[in-house]
C-alpha cells in the first residue's frame, strides 16, 4: 500500500511539473508582453531608461531557460512572483480569491451530487417505461445547456421577474443560491449518466436475482446491493469533473459578478498578467491530481474485490517457507 501511494505521489508531482514547464514556455512564446502593455502606456509618463529598468528588474531581458529556472526556483520556495497588473504577489491575490471558488465549487459539486443521485433513483424506481425514458433524458438536456445562458435566465426569472433572489444587497447566503444551480446543472450530468448505467448493469447480474428470489424489497437491493456496486464508474467520472468545475467557475463568476479565480483568470488573460495564469494553472493541475489520487485511495474501500487482489498480490511476492513447500506437496 505504501509503495502504491508513494508512486501515485511521484506521477502526481511529474504531471505538476510537466503542467507549470508546459504553461511556461507556451505562455512565453505569445504575441504581446503584459509588463510592457502596463508601463509603455503614456499616461504613466515613465522614459525609455525607466523602463528598461523595470524591464531589467522582471528579467525579461534574460534567456528564457534562466527565467524558467529562477521561475521553478522560486515556485520550490512558495514564491509565485508578483503580477505585473497590480504589482503585488500573485500569492496574495490566489489567497483573496481562492475561498469564494472553493465554496462555490464545492456546494455545486454537492448539488451536483445531489441532482445525480435522485435522477438516478427516479430512473431506477420508475413504474412505467416511458417514465424511466423520460427521467434517462434528463441528463443529456442539463449537459447541453450553456452554463452563461442557464445563469442568465436564473437571474431574470427568479430576481427581476419573481423577486426570489436579489441581485443587489444580498446575503452571502442568498448570493450563492443562483451561482450554485448555474455551476451544477451541467456538472451533474456526466455523473447522472453514469449512475443510472451502472445501476441497469448492476440489476442485470446473478445475485441480484438471487436476493429477489430471496423476497428483498426493491428498495433494499438497491440500498443495500445495487448502489454500491454502481459506485466505482460513478465515483470514477465525479474525480474527472473537477476540471468542469474549475471551468464552470469561470463563466458562473463572470456572470454574477463574484470575486474568484475565475474572474482573477478572465482579468489576468485580458492583461496578459503571466506569472498570475501560472499560478492558476499550477493551482487547478494541484487540484485535479488531488482529488483522482484521493479518489484512486478510495477504490478499495467500495470494491472489496480489489483488497483481496492486493493482498494476494502481496502473498504471491512471499517467498514461500520450508513448511509451506511441504504442505504444498
């Protein structure tokens, strides 16, 4: 076990390393130069020399193997630099915006949850086949609508219309009801979609009709039986999405105006704030490994099956002993 998690540990740090060196030097050979779109701008009145000298103060004048290497240098201290826009860390401006993505991320995974588990049980105790049709439709709709577009008709139907929600002067509470739905509709999808098709294979295995024979209720097969077996796929995709949250967050924060790291990417984009879209790139790459490998630790504890091929694993590796030679024999 622990050499499994020290190489899952090695393959994730490989996959950030590769993230950040890709981000880097694909980010450097872009057309424009954010640091110059700021400080060449004539309002600020700088000279040539002034600015030759921040130039020389940032090292853009440098090769660009030295600024990646003093870049990498500095990111194993915890130094992400400073963003060109608002001359100060990118640190700071990450921890200023990371909770507001991280609680609107992690509500929309839990309604997205929610939604996906009780359109899966809708399906699964469905009394009529153009019912069970009907409830299996209802992922492929919240997959193809537009996450800015379901924002927009939120916000016009339940604020300007019924009044339900205000845009202006509301609660932290109330200001994250609109944002939560818009972020998990389409996530919920995938996660829907696959719960219902491992419980309708799950249903169809042997000894699920061996505890109908046994009398059990539909209820208890599904409970007790059916659903954690239908798990793993569903458990599988739900780490996968994590990167359509992040995305998500993108679209939903820019939409409704909130202050996170969906907004910090659309601003840092539009200014070609560079060392900020590293930070963030290394920040999501973090986050998606994260969770698979957490998610990955997870998959002995809902199929027992594989424990048991791990442990054999290990017993096979054992030399076998004198005692054990002759009792095989």
């Amino acid at each position: 076990m622990i050499r499994h998690l020290a190489a899952r540990v090695g393959q994730s740090v490989l996959v950030l390393w590769i993230a950040y060196t890709a981000t880097f030097f694909l980010l450097s050979v872009l057309p424009g130069d954010g640091l110059m779109i700021k400080f060449e701008n004539p309002d600020l009145g700088l000279t040539p020399d002034q600015i030759a000298a921040v130039r020389e103060y940032y090292g853009i004048d440098e090769p660009l193997l030295i600024q990646y290497v003093h870049a990498l240098l500095g990111l194993f201290g915890g130094d992400f630099g400073y963003s060109i826009v608002n001359a100060v860390p990118v640190a700071d401006r990450l921890a200023s915006a990371i909770p507001q993505t991280l609680q609107l991320a992690s509500l929309g995974f839990v309604l997205a949850v929610v939604l996906a588990a009780s359109t899966a049980a809708a399906s699964t105790f469905a009394a009529f086949g153009w019912l069970k049709r009907f409830v299996q439709s209802i992922p492929s709709v919240f997959a193809s609508v537009p996450a800015f577009w379901l924002g927009l008709v939120l916000i016009q139907i339940f604020s300007f219309q019924l009044g339900l929600v205000p845009m202006i002067g509301a609660s932290a509470g109330q200001a994250l009801i609109l944002p939560v739905i818009t972020l998990a509709v389409p996530v919920s999808a995938p996660l829907a979609q696959v719960f219902i098709r491992s419980l309708d294979e799950v249903v169809r295995r042997p000894f699920v009709q061996v505890v109908e024979a046994k009398g059990a209720s539909r209820w208890w097969i599904v409970s007790r039986h059916t659903a954690r077996n239908a798990l793993l796929p569903t458990v599988t995709i739900a780490g996968l999405i994590l990167g359509d949250l992040i995305a998500g967050s993108v679209v939903v924060e820019t939409v409704f105006g909130r202050n996170g790291i969906g907004r910090l990417v659309n601003e840092s984009v539009a200014n070609q704030d560079l060392p900020v879209i590293q930070a963030i790139v290394l920040l999501s790459a973090f986050a998606f490994v994260t969770v698979n490998l957490l998610v990955d630790l997870l998959y002995p504890v809902l199929d027992p099956r594989l424990r048991t091929a791990k442990r054999a694993a290990i017993v096979e590796d054992v030399p076998a002993s004198p005692i054990r030679e002759e009792v095989t024999v």
